[in-house]
C-alpha cells in the first residue's frame, strides 16, 4: 500500500509539471528576419553603400574627360593715358579644346573608375556577408541559451518531484535523511545553474537585440530550435564541385580580380606617360569699343605634348582671323621642360609591384578559400556526428531512468539514484543542445565559405 500511495503522489506531481509556468508574451523572430534587421541597422554596410554610391558619381566624372572642354569668358578693359587718347576695349569669346589623342590614359581612367565602383560593390556584398554570418552565429548561440534554461528548468521540476516522493517516502520510514540532504544538494546546485543560466539568457537577448538594432520596447526572442531543426541541405557535388562553386560565388574572388584587372590598367597608364598628347583647341567672339561688338575673330589650333626621359616638351601652331578677314595671323610655338618629371620611371616599377602583388593576392584568396570550403564540409560531417552520438547519449539515459524510476517505485533502489541519473540525463540533453548549434553554426559556415548566405545580393542603388 505504502508504494501504492507514493506512486499515486509521483502521477500527481508529474500531471502538474509546467502548469504554473506563465511565460512572458515575446515577440518570435526568425533567423531570416534578424539578418534582414541587422542589415537595415548596420553603419558598415550603410558606409559601403554611401563607398558605392560614390564610386558609380566617380564613373560620371571620368566619363566627362570625353567631352570637349568649353567655356565662356567676357573682358572689359579700360584705359587712362595722360597726354593721349583713352582706350576701352570689351571682348566675349567661347573657348573649346579637345584631346583628340591621350595615349588610352583617358580609357583607362575611366576603365579604373568601373573597376572601383565594381569593388566596391563586391565589398559590400563582402561585408554582408559577415554580418549574416555574424548574426546567425549570435541567433544559434541565443538558441542555445534558451535551450539551457527550458533544461534546467525541467530539471529542476524533476527534482522537486523526487524531492517530495523522498519526503513521502521518509515519513513512511522508507528513505532517510542522508537522502533527503542528497536531494536538497542536488536542487540547490540546479537552481544555480538555473539562475546563471536565465542570467545569460537575458544578457544575450539584450545584446542580441542591440546588433540587430531593435526597439527597446519589443523583446525580440529568437524561435525555439529543435534537436532535428538543423538544414537539410548537404554540399551538392562533393568538395570539388563545392570548391568550384565558391571560387564562382565567393564576392572575395572576384574583388581579387578586380584588383588584378585594375592593377593592369595601371599600369598601362604608367607606361604611357611617354605617349604624345595631342590636343585641338578653337575659339570664337567679337570683341569691340562699345555695344553692339562689332569685330568678329575666332582662332583653331593644335598642340602636342610629351614626356621625354623626365623632360616635358611641347609644340604647337594656331591660324587666326579678325575683323571679318582683315587680319590673318598664324603661330607657332615650341618648349622644352628640363626635369620638370622624373618620375614616371618609379611610377612603373611601382605599378609593375602592384600587379605581381595583386596576382599573388589573387591567388593567396583563391587558396583560402578552398581551405575555406574543405574546413567547413569537414567541420559539417564532424558536427553530424556530434549530435548522432549526443542524441543516442540522451535516448539511453532516458531509457536508464525509466528504469530506475520503476525500480525506486517498488523499493529495489534509493530515490537518489533516480536524481543522479535525472541530472545525467539534463547534462546528456545540454550537450545534445550545443551539438545542435554546433551543427547549425557549420551549416551557416559552410553556406559563407560557399557563397551561398545572401552575401551576393545586390544592395539598392548599387546597380551595375
């Protein structure tokens, strides 16, 4: 009868678990959601934007250097002599000048100015991507957490239903007070942990809750993850077709590229300093004592200019007319600037550097990240174990408490046997818990290495 009542009293106890638990309304937030935020709120992706943007107004101003230079000018001039006549002189002109050959230097500036606005996009997306990263990182570990204190918590409830059936049991002379002040160690040493834990839990909400840049007012908890709510999705091909995916994808290697790409144009800028310039210039006005002007000249001409072993040279010649052909002039010009720079010859050993340098960081990126991805598929199947063998640690504890429970039932073994194999049990599943966020930390790690965690997207305003 006395193991009648106890296990009628254990029934009760365990039919009321949980009852009196009354969460807190919180808002759920999804993985997808607190990227989406965290991005929204970020002051290093907004700096990217604002370097994109910048980049693509850099491509307008290179694209002007095309054109044609103009300009309007009006002069008045007015003079007093003393003992002769006085003289005013007012003139309007437009002046127009036009590189009609620059060596490519204006093809390749504006040719930069592409490469620049593309890397900065592919930084964009580069920064995107660590912050998605980042942030599912903080979003598992916040899992974890909650996890931690749903464990603890039913642990403790166990507990305490084992504390009160040893209770019932001692009163029946059926356990004694050495078992009772076992429990009550145990207990304690759970609400320790219970408490660190709800401690660490808030914590890392309020943190959490920062990094995405949410309200105050809204306590943003992130959605229970389950022991199989890992991604489904396994690295398709293999760890080569892996390898060659990222190389494709990876935002790293194409930035890498680029930097190649615009390595190269400087240095064909470099090496064509030496390149005549030749530049078409003209003008047009009246010119005239008094309003309405009445004298009409206009002026064309053309000049070539060059670097020579650090010595700038130039010649031109112009053909003028005035006064409606009256007057014909024609002129020539020629000059020779000794040293004026003697630089280009460091400017191309200083490009040829940067080339090299960025092949070698081309390749440098290349083989990170294979590492990358062989790490991450490595790390995927490492992880895969983890939870196989934490999960079959809690299904066998389960089963061992199942078992001593029946037996502490009918007396064949102390009730602290049963709490020593519950607090094994909780310890079993608090591992299968960081199992699991160490599983899904690999998945969103192998997704980065792949270049597959939305890091490619292409923000707003930065078309190509």
């Amino acid at each position: 009868m006395k193991s009648m009542a106890i296990m009628a009293l254990a029934f009760a106890l365990l039919a009321t678990r949980g009852s009196s638990r009354a969460g807190e309304p919180a808002e759920r937030v999804d993985e997808s959601t607190a990227v989406r935020l965290a991005c929204a709120h970020s002051r290093e992706l907004a700096a990217a934007r604002a370097r994109m943007t910048s980049a693509r107004m850099a491509i307008g101003e290179r694209w002007r250097e095309f054109l044609p230079a103009a300009s309007v000018q009006y002069s008045e001039d007015d003079t007093v002599s003393a003992g002769g006549p006085d003289t005013r002189n007012r003139q309007v002109m437009m002046s127009l000048s036009y590189d009609l050959h620059t060596g490519g230097a204006t093809v390749d500036a504006y040719a930069i100015a592409q490469i620049e606005h593309l890397a900065a996009l592919e930084n964009y997306r580069m920064e995107r991507a660590a912050l998605s990263l980042g942030v599912r990182k903080e979003y598992y570990g916040l899992q974890g957490a909650e996890g931690e204190v749903s464990i603890q918590r039913d642990l403790l409830e166990s507990l305490l239903v084992q504390r009160k059936i040893i209770d019932e049991e001692s009163r029946q002379g059926m356990a004694t007070e050495l078992q009772r002040v076992q429990a009550d160690a145990r207990i304690a040493e759970v609400e320790y942990e219970l408490l660190r834990a709800e401690n660490a839990f808030r914590t890392g909400t309020k943190n959490f809750r920062l990094l995405i840049g949410a309200s105050r007012e809204v306590r943003i908890v992130p959605v229970t993850a389950g022991e199989s709510d890992s991604p489904a999705r396994e690295a398709r091909g293999g760890k080569s077709g892996a390898v060659a995916g990222a190389l494709l994808r990876r935002p790293e290697m194409r930035m890498a590229g680029l930097a190649v790409r615009k390595a190269r144009a400087g240095v064909r800028l470099a090496r064509d300093y030496s390149l005549p310039v030749i530049r078409f210039t003209g003008s047009y006005g009246y010119r005239g004592e008094r309003y309405p002007l009445d004298d009409r000249f206009w002026n064309v001409g053309i000049t070539l200019s060059a670097s020579l072993f650090g010595n700038g040279v130039s010649s031109g010649m112009s053909y003028g007319e005035a006064g409606y052909g009256k007057e014909k002039s024609v002129a020539h010009n020629a000059q020779a600037d000794i040293l004026d720079d003697p630089s280009g010859a460091r400017r191309t050993a200083e490009a040829e550097f940067a080339l090299r340098d960025a092949m070698a960081e081309m390749e440098r990126t290349r083989m990170k990240i294979i590492v990358d991805v062989e790490r991450a598929c490595d790390r995927m199947g490492e992880t895969a174990e983890l939870v196989r063998l934490a999960r079959l640690n809690v299904s066998l504890l389960e089963r061992q408490a199942a078992a001593e429970d029946a037996r502490a039932r009918v007396g064949d073994i102390a009730r602290y046997e049963v709490l020593r194999t519950y607090v094994d049990l909780a310890k079993a599943r608090l591992r299968l818990q960081a199992a699991v966020g160490e599983r899904r930390v690999s998945f969103a790690e192998l997704d980065a290495a792949l270049g597959e965690d939305g890091g490619s997207e292409t923000p707003v305003g930065g078309e190509l």
